[in-house]
C-alpha cells in the first residue's frame, strides 16, 4: 500500500449534513465519497507538465539518478 497522508477538514453543519446523506444514498462513506471527488477533480484538470503516468514511454528516460531530484516536486 502507498504511503498516505491525512488531511483535514472543517465543514460547517449543513454541509457536513449533506454530504452524510449523500454518502449515506450511495452505500458509501464520507471518506469514499471525499476521496472519489477529490481523485475525479485531479483528473479533470490539466497539467501544464508531463508525468512518467501520462507518458509511459518517457518514464524510462526519467528514472534514473540524474533526473531523482525532480521526483518529490
């Protein structure tokens, strides 16, 4: 499994509400629910740069020492 990170949010009551009975609709949890909105608001956007996931081919030219240093930014 990945290493996760945790993050926090403060709603206020009547959101908290309606996404618990949204999630609640769906069979889902709120956690589920969050993290399928988030994961589909990534994947709408566009990069302005390529990564090794859009671009398979260049990945391999990218993974090696020299490049590393690029790979927390």
């Amino acid at each position: 499994m990945a290493e996760r990170s945790r993050l926090t949010l403060d709603l206020d009551a009547q959101m908290h509400k309606r996404l618990k009975m949204l999630a609640a609709s769906k069979g889902i949890t709120m956690r589920e629910l969050c993290l399928d909105a988030i994961e589909k608001r990534v994947r709408e956007e566009k990069a302005e740069y390529l990564t090794a996931e859009e671009a398979p081919l260049l990945a391999e030219l990218w993974d090696n020492d020299e490049d590393a240093v690029y790979d927390d930014l």
